[in-house]
C-alpha cells in the first residue's frame, strides 16, 4: 500500500513531511504452513505486532523465509524474529525514512518519534502519549536523554542530492 497523505493536518497539503501521518503504512504478512522450513507452522491468523519495521525488510525477510543465505548487503533487518513472535520485545531496530533534502529524516522507535532536518533542526515525539504529534519534546526541557539515545541510531551518512536538469 501507498503511505499517508496530509489534508490540512498541521498545515500540510500532500506528502511530503517526516511525520507519521504520510510515513506510516500498513504491512500484512501470511506464511502458509509448510511453506517454509525456518517457520514451518506458518504465521498465526490475527497476530499483530506493534515494533517499528521498514519496507526494506521484506527482502531479508522474503530470502530468508526461501532458505536463501543472508547476503553481505542488507539495509534493514530480517522480520522473521517478529513473524515467530509478534508479542516480542527483544527488538532494538528502528525504522527510517528519508526526506528529500540530504540529511533530513524521520525515524520511527517503539513509542517514540525522532525528526532530523539538514538544517539541524528536530522534532521529538512521544507517540504513545501524542499520536498525532502535536507536542515537539525537542524543545522542553527533561528529553535529552531520549533525544540522545535517538541521534544515535540515526543515519550518519547521506547520498549528495543531485538536483534534477534536462541532461540527466
């Protein structure tokens, strides 16, 4: 599915912001049994798990559900701890999702939103308390220390944004 798009939330029109109104969208997965030997009963009907996953793990996941060795290269992890066990919480990994100018990103923890703009300006969100994301924590005093724990898990790295001309 298609993500999210703003209808005049928080004075946005389109998509094209870090907030989770446009970054979110919904991911089913089904493994039939027997259809894998790393998970043969197959996923539960109706388990739900509320971690935060990124779509660049359908492929580890898919190779690995194949019996295909992990490759070198992966940009997100496997889903198949979370197919086994959807209540778990030994889950440490976030999802990211990238903006258009170098540097800006949103990124998705349990519980928590963290916002990074290439200008160096933050948002910080506790979602399980602001699931619209109305109060920035970036600003109030008492949240360094999540903030802290969030720049860390952020991408440090960025692809130079090449602006588009009639020659490329």
């Amino acid at each position: 599915s298609d993500h999210g798009w703003h209808l005049g939330e928080k004075q946005h029109w389109q998509k094209y912001t870090a907030w989770r109104a446009v970054t979110r969208v919904p991911l089913m997965i089904r493994v039939p049994e027997n259809a894998s030997s790393v998970l043969p009963r197959g996923t539960r009907a109706g388990s739900v798990s509320d971690q935060p996953v990124s779509l660049l793990s359908l492929f580890p996941t898919l190779t690995a559900l194949a019996g295909i060795p992990e490759g070198n290269s992966k940009d997100a992890p496997s889903l198949l701890p979370l197919l086994k066990s959807p209540d778990t919480n030994d889950w440490d990994h976030v999802a990211i999702t990238h903006l258009a100018d170098s540097g800006s990103y949103g990124l998705s923890a349990k519980d928590w939103r963290y916002i990074h703009y290439a200008n160096g300006e933050e948002e910080l969100y506790h979602i399980a308390e602001d699931p619209y994301e109305w109060t920035n924590l970036a600003t109030i005093q008492g949240h360094g220390e999540k903030l802290e724990e969030l720049r860390r898990l952020g991408p440090v790295e960025f692809a130079e944004k090449i602006p588009p001309s009639r020659e490329s």
